[in-house]
C-alpha cells in the first residue's frame, strides 16, 4: 500500500471506526461469550491478530456468491471454503469476522449434499472483531457459511452519487488491508494462509462490479458478473468495487478504470505504466499476474494507493496533470514482486511488503523519469522519517518489531516500514553494488514467490546469497543493525540533490529579502521542488508573508493535494486566514487521510482552530471512509482532553 507519495512525518493510529459495533445475532448459534483475544505471540512467526489456526486447517480456495445491495448498505450471500486439514486431529475451522451476522454454516457431505454444522460466534474484541468457531466432525473439505455485512463495516465505504465524481450513481469499495477483510467476508484474516478465489456478485444492473481477479475490459454491464483469482493471495488483498465506472486502455494487458468525469484524465497521467511494468521486469523478472489495470476512486479513498493484484485503487488526489506523482503506480506496481508475490507473514514485519516495494519503487522512477527525480523523493521521505523518530516510539523503530510491541496491525510507523526498510536495501545495493543486489533480489523473489515469510527467513536467505557469497562487503553486525535497532545506522548512505540545493538557495534568499525567486525558475520546478520550498518554511510566517506567496503562486484552493498538505498547516499556524475557505472545501472534498490529517493536527492545537476542525468534521464526516472518520475523532478528542491543544506525537 502506499501511504504517501511523499511520506508522513510521522504514522497515525489507524482507529477501526465501525468495527465494534455488532451485527445481528446469529440464529444458530451459541450464546456469546466474553470477548476473547487471539493467541499472544509468544512464537516471532505468530499472526496475533488473528483468530485463525493455519497450522490445524488452511483454506485453499474461497468462492463467493454475494448480492451489493446499495439501499442497505449490505454485501449478502454465502462464502465456500475448500480445506485442507493440516493437523489430522482438528475438527474446527475457526475463521476472523467483524460485525457479520452468520445465519447458516453448512458442509458438503458424502453424498454431495449440504448438512448443517453447528457454529459460534464469540461477543466482539474491539481490535479483533469476533471469532467464529465452526464445528466440523466429519473433517469436510467443502464448508459453507451465509452472511451479510453492517452497514457500518469497517472495510467497506458507501457513497452517496454526491460524494461522487460524476454525481450520478452510489458507489462502494473495500479496503481490506490490514485486517479488515474480515469485515466484509468471513474468513481466515492472516498473510499465514494464502488461497485461490472466484466470485459471483450480482448489483443494481447501471453499476460495474470489479474484483482484485481476472476483470474484462469489455465486460457487459448487466449488474452480473464473476471473477477468478488463480494466484494463491493473502486475505488482505481482496477486494471490491462497485459503481459508474468505464474503461480506458493503455497496453494490451494494462489499462484504467474510472468514473466517467476521470477517466481521460487517468488514462493520460498513467499512460506510462506498461513502460513501468516493462522496466520491473527488466529488473526483477515477469510479472506474474496477468493484467495490471487501476481504478481511480472517488476523493474519499483514505490511502494514497492500494496494491490489490490486477486492480490497483489508486487516489484521484495523485492526477494533477503533468505525471509528478505517478511514482504511486510505481510503488503499487512494485507490490506485484514484493508484497503480493512474496509477502509478510506478521504485522511485525510489514518492512518486507513496503520497504522493498519502496526500494523497487525508486528504482523505476529512476529508469524512467532521472536520477534527480528518484533523488528528491528519496530526500524528502528520509528527512521526514527522521522527523518521525521519537524516544517515546524506539520500541517501533527496528525493521523487526518485537512480539508485544505492536497493538494494532495498522499503527506500524509509516516511515520505518516504507523508507527506513527502502534504506537498507539502498545500502546493501551500495555496498554490494548495483548488478550483484539485483541478482539477489531477483532470485529472493523467485525463491519466495507465493509465500509469506518472516524477516528471519529473509535474513537467512540474505546471508546465504549475498553475505556468505560475497563475503568482505557487510559485516553480520551491520547487518542486523538495520533490523534489531531503532534508529537509522549511521553507516547509511546519504543522498544530495542539486535541484533542491537551487530550491533551498531561493527560500533562504526570499525569508532574508523579501525578494521572491525569478519566475523562470519556478516555472520549471516540480511538485517535489514546491513540496521542499514549503517544508524548508519557518514555523510561521507573518500574514504578509503568506499574502505575498499566495499571490504569486496561488498555493490556496491548489489542486495537488501535496502542496495543500503543506500550505494549509502553514496558513494555520501563521494565522492566514484568507485561507479558511478553500481549506474547510479541501478537507470536506478530500478523505485521503495523508493530504488532511496534517491540517486536522495543526488545527486543533487552539481553541479557535479546534472549533473550525469539529464544524468542517460534521460537515465532511459522511464522505470520509472510517479508517480517515477514525483518524478524525481520535485527534479531536485527544486535543479537547489537552483543553485545545493536540496530544504530543499527534500526527497522520
């Protein structure tokens, strides 16, 4: 997944708005109990956020019959799982839910009919949602469950056609990662079990269904569609989308998928993928997936991208028109080797997903658009992830986060996992040189393809292929280093870059003068020239100050979320209230939580600025998914404790 473009200062506790709220009672089922927690993770390799026992039965394939019904705000229908009974002592199938209400678990028998089992779903664990024990005596290897969602599930988002870009039609899309999927199907949650899976969804007939599967450009619209996976994929990774969407291509095996008002305009930003799909390849080896298509969605998406396989969702906030920052297809892009194919298999060890993706990231964007461009957004992540750093956050700093030290799955810090992890890999690649870590990296992919694993395995295979085989170049040390201590080693490789060097020369020049930068060298700088133009600011600035850049680059009511990410928060603690109006219509139009947790935090600093927070919050709440509503109330709440003022480390 990629959260930011440019990354966060520092990472957000992803709330689960929706998850704990519950869903009918199962009819069959036995009485509740009381909440109950997965399995603390005594074992490195133990997913502790999950219910599911991998090692007594795994799903290998799911099939799903499911109905979108808009009006309710509900996905109904049945899940089919084939088993394999790993542990010939086992007879319960125990499966992760959120708010689901189940009415019917069933298995196939001997004679090829449904018999019922016996189930039972546990009260809720806020974090874990409810685990769901199904008793199946006979070890059958085909299981049904019937089941309808909540309209509040915290992996799914339901728009109205206002809160779309076409204004005519509702929409719906899942965010499964990381342990939501078991909010919208009943299954096993963890990156441990890898299956197969096809669908059959049916939706009002003026509405495209898409799946994380094998999508047809030239599907027929009729409201009935269906879908196969034929790659193994973690949970995490299905998904779903529903709404007035069109096609556009841009190869033959690669295209974009938008509402109408989008599409154009998406299929001209992105039209370089199948040189970025060429360029991985080139490096890495095949792209194993068959197509790879994007769906742009609506403003409201909380992420900046996520890697589902074959349909990467994407954020509209990264089309600004002229390419600077499609470096988020290449990082989504990138999940197709590091990621999808090889995965993490805890929470623990998230780096594995988004510090290689983001190494492989940078390494396309240099192929394809300089060096000086894969240099500025290398500089900028790394200044910001030593922003990030806090005595308070040590214990989250190592690549490997001890078992125990991370409460939730999603509250990772960003910087660590995306840039610290992409350092270590630019570090070996230095020491090691550029034509033997790639070697290694491709056969790190080939050997691991379709597993998950854990940074032990990672480690080991490390020191087999690169350490041990060119021995004299990382010490045992240093290596583990970047994985066990917090911090970034001080034997990591710095990065210069020329252009910002000329950007920074201008704003030290402006806030000694007065005198703004010449207008024909502005006019060539890039989003991340203006993105290190603004960062370089004071704190505050006076409101004459603020009056003047505005005036000569129009920064309020700026289309790049990028630069309003940073201007607002400026405008906010300079006292700039010229702003006011174009940052309330920003944060109510946008629910990208990178793009506006940073004004939500600068505002709730004051009494005034919390004010004006709760009543744009009111106001926008019913477009923003409720991983961003999350987000929202618990930086509001945390400053009306402090009296107006955020909590330290409040940050997206």
């Amino acid at each position: 997944m990629r959260q930011t473009l440019l990354l966060l200062s520092a990472a957000a506790a992803l709330a689960t708005a929706g998850a704990c709220s519950r869903g009918d009672a199962p009819a069959a089922a036995t009485p509740a109990a009381k909440p109950e927690a997965a399995m603390p993770a005594a074992d490195p390799a133990q997913d502790e956020f999950s219910y599911a026992e991998p090692g007594k039965v795994k799903t290998t394939d799911l099939a799903l019959d499911l109905a979108i019904d808009f009006a309710k705000k509900e996905i109904a229908g049945t899940a089919t799982y084939t088993l394999d009974w790993v542990d010939p002592k086992a007879n319960q199938l125990v499966l992760d839910t959120r708010d689901l209400a189940i009415s019917k678990a069933e298995a196939v028998g001997a004679d090829g009919q449904y018999e019922p089992l016996h189930f039972a779903l546990a009260a809720a664990d806020p974090l874990l949602g409810s685990k769901l024990t199904i008793d199946v005596p006979e070890r059958n290897t085909t299981v049904r469950v019937a089941y309808r969602t909540s309209p509040d599930a915290s992996g799914l988002q339901w728009l109205a056609p206002s809160m779309t870009e076409g204004k005519r039609q509702p929409f719906m899309f899942s965010q499964s990662q990381q342990i939501h999927a078991r909010s919208w199907v009943p299954l096993q949650d963890t990156t441990q079990v890898r299956f197969t899976y096809k669908a059959h969804v049916t939706a009002p007939k003026d509405t495209m269904v898409l799946m994380s599967a094998d999508n047809d450009p030239k599907a027929a619209r009729d409201g009935d569609y269906s879908f196969t996976m034929p790659q193994k994929i973690p949970s995490y990774l299905m998904a779903i989308a529903a709404g007035d969407l069109v096609f556009r291509p841009i190869s033959d095996r690669s295209g974009v998928w938008a509402e109408p008002a989008m599409a154009d305009k998406a299929q001209k930003e992105f039209e370089d993928t199948e040189k970025m799909i060429r360029t991985a390849e080139g490096l890495y080896g095949p792209y194993r997936w068959g197509r790879y298509d994007i769906l742009v969605l609506p403003p409201s998406f909380p992420y900046g991208g996520m890697e589902n396989p074959r349909l990467t969702f994407a954020t509209p906030t990264v089309i600004v028109g002229d390419k600077s920052l499609v470096s988020l297809v290449a990082h989504e892009l990138a999940h197709s080797w590091s990621g999808n194919l090889v995965t993490f298999a805890t929470s623990r060890d998230a780096w594995l997903n988004e510090g290689i993706t983001s190494y492989v990231e940078n390494r396309i964007v240099e192929a394809l658009y300089g060096k000086d461009q894969a240099d500025m957004e290398s500089a900028i992540a790394r200044g910001e992830l030593k922003d990030e750093f806090t005595d308070a956050n040590k214990a989250l700093q190592p690549l490997v986060v001890k078992p125990g030290d991370l409460d939730d799955p999603d509250n990772n810090l960003t910087g660590t996992v995306y840039t610290k992890g992409a350092w270590f890999m630019q570090f070996l690649e230095e020491r090691f040189g550029r034509a033997d870590f790639d070697a290694f990296l491709r056969g790190y992919f080939d050997h691991f393809a379709f597993q998950s694993i854990t940074t032990a395995q990672f480690r080991e295979y490390a020191v087999a292929n690169l350490l041990e085989k060119h021995p004299g170049k990382v010490t045992q040390a240093e290596f583990d280093a970047w994985l066990h201590e917090p911090g970034v080693p001080a034997t990591a490789p710095q990065v210069k870059s020329q252009r910002f060097a000329v950007v920074d020369a201008a704003r030290i020049a402006w806030t000694g003068t007065g005198k703004l930068p010449v207008p024909q060298l502005t006019a060539a700088w890039s989003t991340q020239e203006w993105v290190r133009f603004l960062e370089g600011m004071p704190e505050t600035l006076t409101p004459e100050q603020m009056a003047a850049l505005d005036a000569a680059y129009h920064f309020t009511g700026t289309a790049n979320g990028e630069l309003a990410q940073r201007w607002y928060p400026l405008a906010v603690r300079s006292g700039y209230h010229a702003a006011d109006g174009e940052m309330a219509a920003f944060m109510a139009r946008v629910g990208r939580r990178k793009l506006i947790m940073p004004i939500y935090n600068a505002l709730v600093k004051t009494p005034e600025g919390l004010a004006f927070a709760k009543d744009v919050f009111e106001r926008a709440k019913p477009g923003y998914h409720p991983i961003t509503t999350g987000s929202v109330a618990a930086a509001i709440a945390g400053a009306e404790k402090q009296g107006g003022k955020a909590p330290a480390g409040n940050a997206p």
